[in-house]
C-alpha cells in the first residue's frame, strides 16, 4: 500500500508543486509520517492555515510540499487554504483514487473508474491496462480500453468484436462473463449499436454472428442490409484476417445451416454469387454450376476464365483450387478445339504443327485430368470429365493421328526435314556449344513429352535472369528409352540387337547403363571432357562437389527418370500426369543445382514422347491387327521387332535401313493410336509408336543471363483526377498496363483510402494483376470501396486513394500508386442510424 500512495504521489508531482491529502477516515497518519518523498516537504495542516500559506507562498515559492490533513476535507466556505487547492492538485488515498493515480488519470475519471471497480480489483488487468491508456483519453476511449483487456483484444473496437466471436466459435463466453460481471456490458451493446446498427432487446453475441451473416449476404446478392455499412467492413477484415480462419471458417458453417442457405442458393444463378465468398456453401454452388455450363458448353470460355479469375479472391479458394484449375483448363480446352484444324501435307508440316499448337490441347488435357485427380472429386466432374475425354481421344488424338498416319504409310525412310533428327543432337546441339568451346551440361528426362517440356521452358524464362527457347526433333522409330536414349549419344552407327533385349549398339557398343554411356560420350569430340550422372546422385553432391564437376568437365550429362518410371507400371500408369509435374519441380531444381556450380548452358531433351488415355482402353482401342513374322523379338505395345515381318492393314512394317538403322531387325508400329495386345503391362501410357506426342522430341536449351530481366505489370488509376466523394462508397478502376508473360510478372497489390493523416477511412481489398490477354479492355478491374463511419471526420478535405506494395515476405507495404480525391459527403442519407 504505502508503494501504491508513494507512487501516487510521485504522480501528482510531477504535474503539480503543492498536493493536498485528506485522510478523512484518520486510517494514513502512520503511513504519511513513514513517507519519504525527494524533494517533497510534508507538513500537516492542523489548525496552522495561515502559516501554511505564508511559507509555502511567500517563504519557499519554489519547493515542492505534501500538506496532510488528519480528517475529512473542511467545507469551502471554511477552507482557508481553498484558493491553493483549486490552483494545485489533491491526492486522494482511497482505493479509486489509487487506481486514477497508478493511471496517471485526472480526478474527471473518478466516476468511470468507481463505476467498474471489478475490473481494477485485478493486478493483471490494472497492468494491462496502464500500457494501453493514453493521458488524452476520453471517457469511452477508457472504457475501450477496458473492453479490450477483458477480451484479450489487442487493438479497437473491431479487434474486441473479433475476440468474442473466436471465443464464440470454440464454445466459449469467458471474456463476455468478465465483461459482464465488471459493468461493461451496457457499453458493449451500446458501441454494437452505434458502430454496427446492431438492435435487439436480446443482444448476444450468437445472435450479432447470426444478424451478421445474414446482413453481408443479403447484401452481397442484392437485398437489403440489415446492419450499417460499417458492420460489412468490419466483416470483411474478419473474413480475410489469417489469425480469425479457424474462427470465421466454423461459424460461417454454423450460420449457413442456421439461415437456410442451401435452399436460398438453389434459387439462385451462379453469376449472381461469384463475389460472393462468406459461405464456403457457397463455392461448392458456384462450382456445380460451372461443371454442368462448361460440361455441355453454354458459357463462353472468356467468361469462365474471368469468373475462375474472380473466385481466386474467395476466402474457400484455396479448398477448391483444383476443382475451380480443372474447369478452367477443361473451358480452355474446348476453346482450343473449337479452332483447331488437324491437315497436314507432310511429315515435317506435321511436326512442325504440332510444336507450334496443337501440343496445347495435350497440354489442356494433361491439367484437367491432373487437377481432376487430385481434386478426389470424380463423381462431381463425371459430366465434365466425360465431355474432355471423349472429345480429347475421338475428336483429337485419334483425327490427328490418322491424318498423321497417311503420311507414315507413305514414308520411304523415317525422316522429316528439314526437322532435325535425333540421332544429330550431340553434333547439332551439344556441339553447337562445343565449336565456341563453352561448357554444357544437358539434362535428359524420360518420357518427357514436348508439351511437358513447352510448360518447362514456360518456368524457366518466369525465374530472373534465365533464357530459355525449345525446338522439336525428329524422334527414331521405335520410340522406346533404349534407342532414344542411344540416339542423343555422339553416334554413327545405330543397331538394335538382334535377341529379345532391344539393348541398342551405338558404333558396335553397348549403350545400356550409365557406365556405357559414359564410355560413348568420351568418343565424342577430340579432346573434351565427359561424363555422366544420375539425377538423384548430382542433387546429393555438396556445393563444392558440384562445382568440381562442372568445372572438371566440358560436357555433364544428366539423366533423370520420373514419368516413364510412373508411367510404364500398370499400377501407377494413372499417376502418370502427377509424375509430369513433379518432373518439371524437379527439373528446375535441376537447373538451379547446375547454375549454382557455374553452369551457364544446359539443354533439356528426351528419349521419345507418349501418349495416355484417362479412362480405361476400350476393346476398339486395341490394334486387331494379326502379328506375323518368322522371328519375333521383343514385343511391346506400340512396337514388334523380329525378322521376316509381315504388314497388314493394322501394322506399317519398317525395314532398319528405312528406319535409319543397322542390323537386320525389322519393326511393326501399330497405326495410328492402337495399342497390341499385351499381357500383364499397362495401356493407358504408351510409347513406342509413331504418333506425334511419341515422335517429337522436346530440345529446351537454357542459358543464365548476367542482369535481372524480370518486371512486375504497371498498374494504373483511371480517371482519378479531382474527383470527388460523395457517398458512402466509391467505384475505381485499375487498369493493367501490360499483359502478363513469362518476363513480366504479375503484381499484387492492397488498395484502400486514407486521411492526409494516413488514418484508414475506407475497407481495403487485395487486388492480382495477372491478366494475359492482349486486349486492355480484359485487363481493366472495377473495385468498390465502402467509406468507414470515421470519413466524417474529414469531409470537406482531400484524401488518398492508395495502392500498396508487399515488401517481400515481410508484413510492411510500401507505397506504389496515390490518387487525390476530395470528400464532400453529404451525410442526411448514408448511414439508416
């Protein structure tokens, strides 16, 4: 006690250089004569008035005193000492004014504090709330303050109204029985009203939640609000505060089922909610919806893309983002199909088609069927899955393979020029580096079809400072690993041998294994040196490892086996798609890897393509082709190796000098997509064939630049200057300067008005500019930015319209983009309270 009054004191004089202290109750003598104070002179006033004011006013104007009285405060008319008090301060020793002055509050509060003295009964609080209270606050501004520490709220209002709805979420009213029980509840529901227009005679929490939701929706899609405006901007901030996820997630569950949205969203069309993101409900109706519109093609691709786009702002976005990619990427698709045309003239016209854009519509299909699976949502994309499946097999892959077959019949000798035969990479490619006499590693990936590799190069040219182009080649026959793989070694001669192995013989030697390998990259160019290694073993290599190898050699080849691995195993053939993702993350990694030990040029290629069916291979798909020959070999799929093969109407037989080959191994491929019969082996991927996603082969070469050529899109304000505000709400909008590209890269940014002051007056929204679209009337975003009740404050000044940049991964903005505007609201008809 005797530390609480010294502290008090201390308090009262350092405003004040003569305090009074009435001890009415005659409780304080002892404590007073104990008291040591520096710089204080005590004396008692007993009796002694006109001495008192002698000394402490014309004697010692200058020193400080504490003038104690033994008994109540005399009435003014008999207080001698009247004209000194009013002109100082007074100290008073009962428990409130203990607290008022452990606040460093003035005597003004005495009635607030004496009115919720449960609330200061507790150390911890009193303590909590000193750190809070500021000397220029009000009366309510105290008692916020008060809210705030009995919600374990750290901030305003909001902040108090986010805590006991968290609490709320979990089952529990701790903070609102405090709140009761220390006198705030009146004030509570009275700042509900005031802020939020929250009205009822039964006021809750559970009930606000309620009145809440239902307010935001309705005015979401349309109807009228029940709360103010400021209640759907405070609901916003909620819904999109990390910390109150949990929170928001349970009790917007909760009020759904409480409001009957279900029924409500069946009445609705799905173009009506697409800003609509308070009900994870809501998502799941959005996405029936677009999976039967896009399912029997009613809606324009553009406009799904655009509503894909907007729902990437849904609070549930992240839940439903492969279903939401699948759509999109099954709408694309479509799109792609309805503009396609599969005539060639040629092989080489052919190919050359098929790396300019038909790969796209493999590429389409590989991301639905992809986002699909991992969705685990196949019943709810059975509509759509069946439209792209029977679409990308009979109308694509099975159309472009017959008119591509024609011209393999008619082929004498399998080469399409001027496209680039595989067999000529080393002496094209490798040693198109080799002749500057420059470093190269290259990457060789199974199975890594041309449209994975086209989705590759996509990413490496978005990571600063890297170039990155892709070319096709020409792939041998049959496209299987075995020849692939001997076709990028330097070569002169190629043959199959003959016994049921299909080992390949690159210039009489054997090019099975990685040691083999090596032992042909040596007989490349005179003089350089070569090697080979696993992927998985150059991503175990330490950072001085790496960098020895680089340096130790002139050319690195690197081979990595992820899709094929997948893909050519009947129980994993359906995960084939994951493998090619997976395959471009790691390829990446590779590239990073290799750069980092000062490899600047590295080329990524594979052995051969494939081609995969989703749905299981209908007995129409299988080749009904009889295999005859005097000598079978090796049987696969998609190819046959023997002697003395026959060709039929099913099979295009090639001799080894037509297939550019030594030996005397002949081949069978099967035409057009058809699969041979084969037990015990999957069907769905293959390879082998002669089909355009087996035979041309990706060559993805990359080079590490000295200087950033990354940029983030500009943005811009339309039509901002000298605007004014008039209303509760303003519509802007933000225009995308440029498209969006591998180089120039989307920017995010957070949009919001401010006082001069820098005072947030408005809700603030997340904006992504990511638009690709040539057209600039697609890359323009209307916004709408509900004004706070505290705008008023400053109506008739200018304020700030103000995009902001995240800086890195930091929680700091910087500033990227202001408009002024004036504020000159007229304020009879915003607010219904």
């Amino acid at each position: 006690m005797q530390d609480r009054i010294a502290k008090g004191l201390a308090a009262q004089f350092d405003k004040h250089r003569i305090v009074f202290w009435y001890d009415p109750s005659h409780e304080f003598r002892q404590t007073f004569e104990a008291l040591t104070l520096d710089g204080v002179e005590k004396i008692e006033v007993a009796n002694t008035e006109f001495a008192v004011k002698h000394r402490v006013l014309r004697e010692e104007p200058k020193r400080r005193f504490l003038l104690y009285r033994d008994g109540p405060r005399p009435a003014d008319i008999d207080n001698w000492l009247l004209d000194i008090e009013l002109a100082h301060g007074v100290f008073k020793s009962d428990q409130v004014a203990i607290w008022l002055a452990d606040l460093g509050l003035p005597i003004s509060f005495e009635d607030s504090v004496r009115e919720h003295q449960e609330f200061f009964r507790s150390g911890r609080r009193l303590e909590k709330l000193k750190v809070a209270v500021r000397g220029d606050d009000t009366k309510a501004k105290l008692r916020l303050r008060m809210l705030s520490v009995c919600a374990g709220a750290d901030g305003d209002f909001d902040t108090v109204v986010e805590a006991l709805l968290g609490e709320l979420a979990v089952g529990k009213d701790d903070s609102l029985r405090l709140i009761d029980r220390v006198g705030l509840s009146g004030f509570l529901w009275d700042q509900m009203q005031r802020l939020f227009g929250y009205r009822t005679e039964n006021a809750s929490v559970g009930d606000f939640a309620i009145t809440l939701f239902k307010s935001c929706y309705q005015s979401a899609v349309g109807g009228d609000a029940i709360l103010a405006p400021e209640a759907l901007v405070f609901f916003r901030r909620w819904k999109n505060n990390r910390n109150a996820e949990e929170a928001f997630a349970t009790l917007s569950a909760e009020n759904a089922e409480a409001l009957g949205l279900a029924r409500d969203l069946a009445k609705r069309d799905f173009r009506a909610l697409i800003d609509v993101d308070y009900f994870e409900e809501v998502d799941r109706a959005i996405i029936r919806a677009l999976v039967h519109e896009v399912g029997s093609q009613t809606v324009a691709q553009g406009e799904v893309l655009n509503w894909l786009r907007q729902r990437r702002q849904s609070r549930w976005y992240g839940a439903y983002r492969d279903l939401y990619e699948a759509i999109g990427f099954a709408a694309e698709f479509q799109q792609a199909m309805a503009h396609v045309t599969l005539g060639m003239t040629s092989l080489a016209e052919g190919v050359e088609r098929y790396a300019k854009s038909w790969f796209r519509i493999d590429q389409l299909y590989r991301k639905f069927i992809w986002r699909m699976q991992k969705s685990g949502q196949a019943t709810l994309m059975r509509e759509l899955f069946e439209q792209v499946e029977n679409h990308y097999v009979n109308t694509y892959l099975l159309r472009l393979n017959e008119a591509w077959q024609a011209h393999v019949d008619g082929a004498e000798i399998w080469s399409a020029p001027p496209i680039p035969a595989q067999r000529t990479f080393y002496k094209e490619h490798v040693g198109e580096f080799r002749r500057r006499d420059q470093k190269v590693c290259v990457i060789i990936s199974d199975a890594l079809r041309y449209e994975v590799a086209e989705e590759l190069r996509g990413r490496i040219l978005s990571l600063d400072r890297y170039e990155a182009n892709i070319d096709p080649m020409f792939g041998c026959l049959p496209s299987y690993t075995q020849l692939g793989m001997a076709a990028l070694l330097p070569n002169g001669e190629l043959q199959i041998v003959d016994n049921d192995s299909g080992t390949v013989l690159v210039n009489g030697q054997s090019s099975q294994g990685i040691e083999n390998r090596k032992k042909i990259l040596a007989t490349g160019r005179t003089g350089d040196r070569t090697t080979a290694v696993k992927a998985e073993d150059l991503m175990a290599l330490d950072k001085d490892e790496a960098r020895a190898l680089v340096r130790d050699h002139d050319v690195v080849y690197v081979y990595h086996n992820l899709i094929d691995a997948i893909g050519d195993k009947r129980d994993s053939e359906e995960r084939v798609f994951e493998a090619a993702e997976d395959t471009i993350e790691e390829i990446v990694r590779i590239v990073k890897k290799l750069n980092g030990a000062n490899a600047n040029n590295m080329i990524v290629t594979s052995d051969h393509g494939f081609i995969y069916q989703h749905r299981p291979i209908e007995e129409s798909d299988f080749s009904s082709a009889q295999v005859e020959g005097d000598v079978i070999l090796f049987r696969d799929r998609r190819f046959i190796l023997g002697h003395g093969l026959k060709a039929n109407h099913g099979l295009r037989r090639f001799t080894p000098e037509q297939a550019g080959l030594e030996g005397s191994v002949e081949l069978l491929i099967p035409k057009s997509i058809n699969r041979l019969r084969r037990q015990g082996s999957g069907s769905r991927f293959v390879h082998g064939g002669a089909t355009l996603q087996e035979v041309v082969v990706p060559v993805v070469k990359i080079n590490k630049k000295r200087q950033s050529d990354t940029t983030a899109v500009e943005v811009e304000i339309i039509g901002c200057s000298n605007q004014l505000i008039t209303s509760s709400q303003i519509s802007v909008r933000f225009y995308q300067v440029e498209a969006v590209t591998e180089k120039t890269q989307a920017r995010t940014l957070r949009a919001g008005i401010y006082a001069q002051s820098g005072e947030l007056i408005s809700d603030t929204h997340e904006l992504v500019f990511d638009f690709r679209s040539e057209n600039a009337r697609e890359r323009e975003v209307p916004v709408r930015f509900l004004l706070l009740r505290r705008a008023d404050e400053f109506n008739g000044q200018e304020v700030l319209l103000k995009l902001e940049e995240r800086h890195g991964d930091t929680s700091h903005f910087r500033e990227y983009r202001t408009a002024r505007y004036t504020l000159r609201r007229s304020f009879s008809s915003d607010f219904d309270f």
